[in-house]
C-alpha cells in the first residue's frame, strides 16, 4: 500500500511538473481581454501563442562558424514582458526571442510591452500609450512578420503541498484584444468595435 502511494505521488509529482515546466518563467502582469465574441475578462498569469514560423535563424554551435539554419519555432508573447519562441532545428532545441515592431506612418521602430495600451484586431494593430496606432509586428532576427494566431492560455496559482505553483487554468482562448494598461478597456472596445464596423 505505502509502495503505491509513493508511486501514485511520483507520477502525480511528474505530471504536474509536464504541465506546469512552462508556467515556471511566467511573471505575473494583471491585464483585461476581450474575446473573439466580445467577452470582457480578466488574467494574472498568461501566455498569448502567436503561431509556429518556419524559417533561418543564425546561431553559432560548437566546433561551427557562425551560420544560418533552417529551423521551426512557436511564438508566444508572455505576461513576462517578452516574446519568447521555443522550437527545433536539423541540430536540434533552438530558442529565439524577437523584438515586439509597431509600423505607422512615421516608420518602424521596436517597442517593448510596458509602452503599450493595447493590441487589437486579433493581434494585428497595436495602439501606443502616447497615442500611436500602428500594425503590430514581430522581429525575427530581421524578418517582421504579424501573429498567425492571437489565443491566450491564463494560468493560476494552486498550492501544491505548501508551494505555490503554476498550473494551466483555462483553455486556450481565441481574443480579439488584449489591454496592457490599466484603464485602456474603454479605448481597446472602440477601437476593436471602429474594426469589427469596418468588417461589416
């Protein structure tokens, strides 16, 4: 009996490390969402995916010159603060973490979360605190590109034999918008709802 509670523990303990190995490198940042049918919600702990780019990386490994491989990653944009990609190449594991991009007529010019108020129409236009509109785009090593995907996966805080740890809360939720600032609720529905007019 003592063996297979001890068993039933360490998978039971595996288990929630697989879940939750990612959630490790999630900060907290208190954001509002709307989804794609126009519902308000709210978040602590998130990770919105961007989608999966196939494409060259330049990296150095051991024994090599510098070079360009091909190479096949996932994006994701955490509450963290940063763009973060996670993926393989013919060498194996790769990591990359692009440059968030605002264009607008006065040009480009990479931007960090803290300046901005919200994205919006599904991850495509971004909307500055200082009042800029502009596309919103990622900078992969110098190759900009817009978000294939806009869905958010929210994790919670669970106790876990007197430790606090991340675990997935919800499932992955398509959005429309995602609010950086604090009072930007009320301008990201205009915004979203001017592009949903539009769409009409």
């Amino acid at each position: 009996m003592l063996r297979r509670s001890v068993l039933f523990c360490t998978i039971s303990f595996l288990l929630l490390s697989a879940s939750s190995g990612f959630a490790r490198n999630i900060l907290e940042k208190k954001i509002q969402y709307i989804d794609n049918k126009g519902k308000v919600g709210q978040a602590r702990f998130w990770v919105v995916f961007l989608g999966n780019y196939d494409g060259k990386l330049t990296r150095k490994f051991p024994g090599e010159p510098e070079g360009l491989i091909d190479a096949s990653v996932n994006y994701q944009l955490l509450s963290s603060g940063y763009i973060e990609g996670n993926g393989y190449s013919a060498k194996g594991k790769i990591d990359a973490k692009p440059a968030m991009v605002i264009n607008n007529a006065n040009g480009e010019r990479k931007i960090d979360m803290d300046s901005i108020d919200y994205i919006y129409d599904f991850g495509s236009k971004v909307a500055m605190l200082n009042g800029e509109n502009g596309e919103f785009y990622m900078d992969i090593e110098g190759t900009k590109t817009m978000p294939k995907k806009f869905l958010m996966r929210e994790y919670k805080l669970t106790n876990y034999f007197g430790e606090e740890i991340l675990k997935e809360g919800s499932t992955e939720i398509p959005l429309a918008v995602i609010v950086l600032s604090k009072d930007g609720i009320n301008r990201a529905k205009k915004a979203q709802a001017a592009i949903d007019a539009q769409a009409q």
